[in-house]
C-alpha cells in the first residue's frame, strides 16, 4: 500500500528542526528583541505537535513519554521557584536576582534567563500534555480521511 | 552519523542568520541549542536523507530560479483566465505518470506541480499524481515530463525508464 | 504607495542612480505581487466550485505572497533583514504547496467531485440569478 | 492638523484592520458550524496580531500570532473531536438575558470612555507613572535592551511567577480530568452522534486491543454500539457527512 501523505511527511520532516531551532532562538533573544519563554515554549511545542498530526500521536508518545511531560511541567515551576529560594538563601528578596553574580546587573542576567528557561519548560510540556491529553481521547479518523 | 553532522552545519548557519549577535553568551547558547535540536531530531526518529537534503542544495537553488520563471508563466495564463474578458476555464481531472518511486523525488515534482498556478496535485499514488487543472492547455501529461525530470534531478535522483 | 514612491524620487535629490533604481524595482515588485494577489481574491470569488477557488487561492500564496517579500528585500538592501525575509519566502515556498495539496486531497478522499468541462463565467452567473 | 491625523496611514490600517476584527466576531456569533468557528477564531487572533504590531506592540503581537492563531486552533480541534460538530440553535428566549448583560456592558464601557486619556497623551498614567521609571531604570540596572523582557521577568517577576504557575494548574486540571494517556476513568463521547466505550475506546490502551485479537479491530476504526440497528443508523449518518462535505 502506498502512503497517500508522502508529501506532508518529507516536509514536515523537513520543517521541524527548523521549527526547534527558531523556539529556542526567541527563547535566548528575548533580552535582545520580542520573545521569551512563552512564545518560545509554544514554537516548540508546535514542533512535537506537528510531528504528532503527521506521524501519528503513538510515535510522538514514544518520543516524548507521558512521564517526561509530566516531570517538565513541575520542573518548570519548580526552575522558577528554585530561582527565587537562592535569592533567598544568599541574603536578596525573594526573585531580586541582584545577589546572584558579584555585579547587580549580570546577576539580574542571570536571573532573567534562569526564569525564562522555567517559563520555556513548563509551557511546553504543559502545551503538549493538552494535546496529548485531547488527542488520546479522539476517535482516531480513519487512515484515509484526513 | 553524516546526517546529524550536516544538521547541526545547517542549524549552525541558520542561527547565525536569524541571531547577527556575535557575543560570547549568545553564540553558546546557540551552540546549545543546536545540540538540543540535534537530539530532539534523533528522538523522533526523523533523522535521514529526506530531513536533511542539504548536499543538494545549489541544485536545488538552480531548480527553484528555472521553476520561478515557470510560475511566472503560467501564472499570467490564469490571470487571464480569470480577469480576462471573456473568462472561461475547463477544468479537468488528469493523471501524470510518475517514473520514480523515492520519496523525496516524488514530493518535489508534486510540489512543483502545486507550485505551478492552474494545476493542484490532488493525489499522489505509486506511479502517478492525479492532478486537477484548470485550463485545457494546462492538462496535457507530456508537458509535466520535463518538469519532472528537473525536479529529480534537483534531488540527485535518477528516473526509471519507463 | 505611489505618493511614497513620488516623495522619495522626486523631493529627495541627492539620491545616487542606484538607489533611484532600487526604490523603482521594489515598487514594481510589490505593486505587481498586490495586483496578482488581487486577481486571486477575484478569482475565489468568481471560480465556480471547490477545486477551482483552490487555484485561485493558491495563485496569492505563490505568485503574490513572493513578489511582495523580492519587493521587501530590494527595499532592504543588503542586510540581515533581507537574509530573513529569504528564508520567509523559501519557506513559504515549501509550506504553501503542501497546505494547498493537504486540502485538496482531504477533499477528493471525502469524495468531493470536481465539476469538470467547460465554464465560462457569464453562464454561472445567469445559473445564480 | 486633525485632518492629518485623521488620514494618517497607521490610522487607517488601525480601522481596517478593527472593522475585519468586527466582521469575524460577528460571523463567529452567527455560525453553526464549530469547524468554522475553530477556523474563525483563528483568523481572529491573526488579525489582532497585525493590529498589535500597529500599534507597536510586537511582544504581545508575537504571543497571539504564536499561542491564538498556531496552538490554541490546534488544541480546539483536537477537542471538537471529541463534541458534535455542530452548535444547536438557541432559543430567542434564552437569548434575551445574555442580551442584556452585553448590551449593559458595553454602556458601561461607553460611560467609562470619557475618562480615558487621549491617544497619545504626555499626561496619561502610562506615560508618567512607573512605566517611565522602568524605561529610565532598565538601561541602567539589568542592561538589556528589550525593556518588556526586564518588566516582565525582573521588575514584575512576582506576576509572571503567577503566570507560570496559573499553565502549570491548567495543565494539571486537563491532566487530573482527562489523563494523559486517555484512560482515566469511565468516559463516553458522542462525535458526530457515534458512542465510544472507554475500554475499547481505538487509542485508549493499545495493549488492550491488542489482547481482544478475536474483536478484529483493524487500526483506527471506530467502534460501534454492537446493536445492529445503530450500525446501520450511523452508517448512514456517516454517508450523509460525506454527501454534505
């Protein structure tokens, strides 16, 4: 039997590192343009789920397990959190990211990406988990109809 | 081995293209994230020859420069056909042999096809696309033979013999 | 768009030929991809069934959608921004078939028949009224 | 002077781009088919996107192009699937109270124009109150350039820490509710009038299809009410979908 969807996949194959690559490129030049962790966390998150439309959501779920989603959504916050508790334990307000570097503003650098990369984290797998959570539910559409 | 290398050299000059930032900081980050992508890649499993066509590139850009004049050509048929006076359109259902049975190739010649205004491949089978045109002039099959022996040899493919 | 143009060539004069030349060829570029992305919005409106607005639409993608995004770049000049709007353009080159043809093969496999033969466009019309 | 203002070439894109805004909200409130109100609401945030990169505000441009118009129609396709495809008509007398609370809202909101400063105004809060201070301070304390990033991460880090933390419970209420693996609890669903059984629902539990081989379930078809009678009927319902489409 020959696949009908040859043409979605070797494009979707194509496009998605491309996809990957632009998420994380707005994740880090958010200091620097417009972007930051939830925009970069959802291109990501496009990322898997377009691969998950074309290749179906089992292949997805084989690449990126329920587990991981899970963990990532609580590593987010917990990345987050995390970054206010050090600026606790060194001596700052909670979230005054000043304390972190010898020098205030790299300290507030550091900080911001820190937070960012929380922000990355649990938007993306709490994106994919909605997804995975819906698309497990459908009735699958049948092979040919889509 | 040959294809995670090439994705990262393409990911490597796509992110100096979006980025311009030649600081320290941001080249590692980005160095990071081409590893990160490498890997997500991998764990897809989408890792082959079709993800990564980079080798071919110039041929690629040569076929896209021949197909952009084509565009333009046929493009100017329906315009006609449309705004025209006294419009008429005869749309028709073909099939168009297809002499190659390799992925990469046969995305190529249907998207060209696509491409190509007047002419939509509706359906990609084995050995032939059936393609649904507008105008009659559009709609012979030799026509696209050409068009399809660019289109794989854009992709460094060699057709069969039919 | 015209008063643009006539207000950069025509009031700045130490412009250098080039440039002169660049402004003009990124007028005609842009002022030709709104006119076919015009003609494609007429021909979804004018075209009688499914597949054949599919043309139609398809036609703004291809045609219109780049010769907008050449405009840009002669306007750009060489910079990065010209980079990415390359990168825009032969992505959408990639993208824009594939939808097309994602939508037109969802519909023949949903057993949508195409109307085939002659049609021309005065008849469809006297066909509505 | 007005008459500059009025025709400048940003003000007229403003007003196309709202008066498109109107029209798609409008037609989302009058259509029937949840398929094209998914779509609608798409072209919705797609075209307040462009509205906010008119109005210079490209952060939140670049969140509603990305979340609105790319993941969110992707999130609400995948759970109209799981409802009827189409809306039932409402009744014009269950219509009259939602009427009222919009038409008293908006009055309220026309009373409450009045206050508002004018476009562009030296004196308005935005333009003398903190907001200043972080545009003056971001340049000098955090050192980079994007002064949105510096409010939103640093500067008003508490609320984006509420935000995280708001996904995060959203994603756990989908999770606690449905699961991730779509076998959480006993559950039925009724698309386009089919009734699917949880344990034998197609992408449940794989495994479990795969140990009942003697019900022959080729991949991806939907499993039928075992009554024959319903088979027919929803045999036919599927026909007829297929007519209409």
């Amino acid at each position: 039997m020959h696949d009908p969807h040859v043409i979605l996949k070797v494009i979707s194959k194509f496009l998605v590192p491309f996809i990957a690559l632009f998420a994380f490129y707005v994740q880090f030049h958010g200091d620097f343009g417009p972007g930051g962790g939830f925009q970069a966390g959802v291109i990501l998150a496009a990322a898997v789920i377009l691969y998950a439309l074309i290749f179906g959501l089992d292949a997805a779920k084989k690449a990126f397990p329920p587990s991981w989603i899970r963990i990532g959504m609580s590593l987010g916050v917990l990345l987050y959190g995390g970054t206010g508790v050090l600026t606790w334990i060194l001596g700052g307000d909670f979230l005054s990211y000043g304390v972190l570097a010898h020098d205030p503003t790299h300290g507030q650098h550091y900080g911001i990406i820190a937070v960012e990369l929380g922000v990355l984290c649990s938007v993306t797998t709490v994106m994919i988990a909605i997804f995975y959570a819906f698309g497990s539910r459908q009735p699958e559409v049948n092979e040919d109809n889509w | 081995m040959r294809h995670a290398s090439l994705l990262t050299l393409a990911m490597a000059a796509t992110w100096l293209m979006l980025s311009g930032y030649f600081i320290g900081m941001i080249l590692t980050f980005g160095f990071i994230s081409i590893i990160l992508v490498v890997w997500m890649t991998k764990r897809l499993s989408i890792l082959d020859n079709e993800s990564v066509p980079y080798l071919n590139i110039l041929k690629t850009c040569k076929y896209y420069i021949w197909l952009f004049i084509e565009i333009v050509k046929a493009n100017i048929q329906v315009v006609k056909a449309v705004i025209g006076p006294n419009a008429e359109i005869s749309p028709s259902l073909i099939k168009i042999p297809m002499h190659t049975d390799i992925d990469i190739a046969q995305t190529m010649f249907a998207n060209s096809i696509t491409l190509t205004p007047g002419t939509v491949s509706v359906d990609v089978q084995k050995d032939h696309i059936l393609v649904h045109a507008l105008l009659k002039e559009m709609s012979k099959p030799e026509d696209f033979y050409e068009m399809h022996c660019r289109s794989a040899k854009a992709v460094s493919i060699d057709l069969k013999d039919n | 768009m015209i008063i643009a143009f006539l207000s950069a060539v025509v009031l700045d004069s130490n412009l250098v030929w080039t440039e002169i030349l660049q402004i003009c060829l990124s007028c005609l570029a842009i002022a030709s991809g709104l006119f076919f992305v015009l003609a494609g919005s007429i021909g979804v409106l004018r075209f009688p069934d499914f597949y054949t607005r599919l043309h139609a639409a398809g036609m703004t993608d291809t045609l219109g959608a780049e010769l907008i995004l050449i405009g840009l770049i002669l306007q750009s000049g060489f910079t990065q921004t010209s980079l990415k709007l390359l990168m825009i353009g032969f992505f959408l080159l990639l993208t824009s078939p594939t939808a097309t043809h994602a939508i037109a093969h969802s519909a023949h496999t949903a057993n949508l028949k195409p109307k085939l033969g002659k049609h021309s466009f005065s008849k469809v019309q006297r066909d509505r009224s | 002077m007005l008459l500059s203002y009025v025709v400048s070439p940003t003000i007229i894109l403003d007003v196309a781009l709202m008066a498109i805004l109107i029209i798609v909200a409008f037609s989302i409130v009058r259509m029937r088919s949840l398929f094209a109100i998914v779509m609608l609401q798409g072209v919705y945030s797609l075209v307040s996107a462009a509205w906010f990169v008119s109005l210079d505000a490209v952060d939140v441009a670049f969140t509603e192009a990305a979340v609105g118009a790319g993941v969110s129609t992707v999130l609400m396709l995948a759970a109209m699937l799981l409802a009827n495809r189409k809306s039932d008509p409402v009744p014009i007398s269950k219509q009259i109270a939602p009427l009222l609370v919009v038409l008293i809202a908006g009055l309220a909101m026309f009373y409450a124009i009045g206050d508002m400063p004018a476009y562009g105004d030296v004196n308005s809060p935005a333009n003398t109150g903190v907001g200043m201070d972080y545009i003056e301070r971001t340049t000098k304390e955090i050192h980079i350039p994007n002064v949105v990033t510096a409010v939103l991460a640093s500067y008003r880090g508490y609320d984006t820490f509420g935000e995280a933390v708001v996904i995060f419970s959203a994603g756990l209420g989908v999770l606690l509710l449905l699961g991730l693996n779509g076998n959480a609890g006993r559950w039925t669903a009724r698309p386009t009038g089919r009734q699917i059984y949880p344990p034998i629902a197609p992408s449940a539990n794989s495994r479990l299809i795969a140990s009942r081989d003697n019900i022959k379930l080729s991949k991806g078809s939907i499993i039928e009410k075992p009554s024959s009678v319903n088979l027919r009927k929803s045999k036919n319902n599927r026909l007829k979908d297929k007519g209409n489409n």
